[in-house]
C-alpha cells in the first residue's frame, strides 16, 4: 500500500515537472521526434520539398503570446501566485455613476422679460432659460436663488451661489456695473445692448445719416443714455423727450414723432407685442460701448475660470446649433445676441 501511494505521488510529481516546462515553452519528455515537429509545424501551401521539420517564427511566437493562467492552474503547478494589490482592479458593475456636479445660479427675478417670476413664483425670463440650457449643455446640475440687485455680487462673493446670469452688464468706461468689482471673472457676452430706431410701419424710410434727420423728430426717454446719443450723432435732429419709455413708444405709435430711439432688446420685445404693432425696427444698430455698454456678461469668482470656460464654450453651442436662436424667439422678435 504505501509502494502504491509512493508510485502515485511520484507520477505527480513528473507530471507537474512536465506541465511546467510545457507553461515554459519547451516539449514534454515522453513526445517522439516526429510528434514534436507535427506540434511545431504550421500547415503550408504545396510546394518545394523540404528536408526536416519547419522552425516556429521567431516574430510569430512572440506576437501570440500564451494566454495567462488562471490562479488555480499556477496553485496545481506550483507557480508563485501574483501579489493581488499589484493586480487591476475589475469595475464593479452594479456601481452607480457619479452624479452631476451641482453649481447654484444667482439671479434677480425683478427684471422681465430677463429674469422674473411666474404667477407659480418660479423664476423665468431669458437669463433663466438660457441658464438651464448652459449647465445642460456642460452637465452639471443647477438650482437658482432669487436676490435683490444689490445684493447678488455680494452673495456670489460670499460663496451662496457659483454663477450671477442677472443681465449684468460688462463694466466699460462711463458704464459702471457691479460686475467691476475685485475677485470677479466674466464670460463673454451672451447677449448685446446695442441703441436702434424704430418707426411706423408704413412710415417712409430714412437713411440714418446726421443730413437725413435733420429736422425730423425723434422720441427719447428723458435722461437715458439714448437721449444723449442722439444728442451727439444727430445734433439737427429734433428731441421730442418723454418721461417714460413707455410714453416715447406711445407717442411714436400715434404718430407724434418720427421715429424713436430706444434700446434695441426693448424694441424688439414692444414690436412683437400688440401695443407695438404699429411698428417696426429699422436701420442698423448703434453699439458704441462708451454709451451702450458691451453686452451681459456670466459673472463668476477668481479662481472658477474652468467653470467660466465651460461657460463659453457653451454657449458657442448653443449659438451654432439654433438654441440661443430658440430661446431669445420666445421673449423677443429677434436674435439679442
């Protein structure tokens, strides 16, 4: 009995000796000549005789590697097994994906058709719109807080919010804006304030030329920055200066001035309306930033420009695929970018 179990454990030792140096590349001990070279050859196309078994590729055996053993092959052959914190862990499948990141917007809500609340007391408005398509578009998950005007650089400042879209102007010479404060960034601008006419709509065209109003009345909002605009480019026009926005658009609409000047984005909200009917936009636009700024801006903390970035190129999206087009057609009669 024990010649038998020492036979046997002697087998297996030959026969784990024999598989080992098989793992190694070399041919078992008990393989005949002619076997070997069947194990080596690869199946040729008829041709030349050739004397004696084909050689293996060199370059073939080392481009085919064998595949690796499992753990419990190497524990049958005795082969030292891998340290496992030096193996790549496997992705757990039943993982849940990493949720969106989360940034807060800061807004006023006091300021339509920009931003301002629903009779629900949601906010809406352009900025608002335009915000959920940006963090859409980068990703990310965002939530709105409402604050007064004076206090939204302060609230950002303090870490309340990650972003103010508020219609907050790029700062220019002689066009304060709260965004000039220190510790701020600004995207570019998502959209322009540009200074346009409007006039009847059967009314006949007049060049915007200095010579070509001259004489003609023009409606201006008392004290506005378009008022004295029109005071500098078309000195020989004649002002018809009203207290309101609202009352130069009326007297426009009755035909009590020739054209009015106004701002461009309030022009093309008041032309879609039936109040403004009556009228239309003409002429270019009048973008001098000294008197009309250089347009909204996304205004963020120093140290938040991968953000800003994200922002920008955002928006170049939505600008080239239709979306910004989109939105500004649900508040305005044109694009405002």
């Amino acid at each position: 009995m024990r010649f038998l179990l020492y036979v046997n454990m002697v087998a297996i030792v030959l026969l784990a000796g024999a598989l080992a140096r098989l793992y190694e590349g070399e041919s078992l001990p008990w393989l005949e000549q002619g076997e070997r070279g069947a194990i080596a050859e690869a199946p040729v196309e008829p041709g030349p005789a050739v004397t004696g078994p084909a050689e293996p590729d060199p370059a073939e055996t080392a481009a085919e590697p064998s595949a690796p053993l499992t753990v419990e092959q190497m524990m049958a052959l005795q082969l030292p097994l891998p340290n496992p914190a030096r193996m790549p862990a496997e992705p757990d499948a039943g993982a849940e994906p990493e949720p969106p990141r989360e940034i807060v917007i800061l807004t006023e809500g006091a300021y339509p058709p920009f931003n301002y609340r629903e009779g629900s007391g949601a906010l809406s408005g352009f900025d608002v719109e335009l915000a959920r398509a940006l963090c859409e578009n980068i990703e990310v998950h965002c939530t709105f807080a409402a604050k007064p005007w004076d206090r939204l650089v302060p609230a950002l400042a303090a870490g309340e919010g990650d972003a103010v879209i508020a219609s907050m102007l790029i700062p220019a010479s002689g066009r304060e804006s709260p965004a000039s404060s220190p510790g701020l960034i600004l995207s570019d601008r998502y959209y322009s304030t540009p200074g346009h006419f409007a006039a009847r709509r059967n009314a006949v065209p007049l060049a915007a030329t200095p010579s070509a109003l001259a004489g003609r009345s023009i409606a201006v909002q008392a004290g506005s920055i378009h008022q004295a605009y029109v005071s500098m480019r078309f000195p020989d026009a004649k002002l018809e200066i009203f207290p309101s926005l609202e009352a130069a658009q009326q007297a426009l609409a009755e035909g009590k001035a020739h054209l009015l000047f106004a701002d461009r984005n309030m022009l093309l909200r008041w032309s879609a309306s039936p109040d403004g009917a009556c009228c239309r936009l003409v002429g270019p636009a009048y973008g001098d930033a000294a008197y009309f700024g250089k347009g909204a801006a996304i205004v963020l903390r120093k140290g938040d420009e991968k953000l800003r970035d994200d922002f920008n190129v955002a928006l170049a999206a939505l600008i080239a695929d239709g979306t910004y087009a989109r939105i500004s057609s649900g508040y305005f009669s044109g694009s405002i970018y």
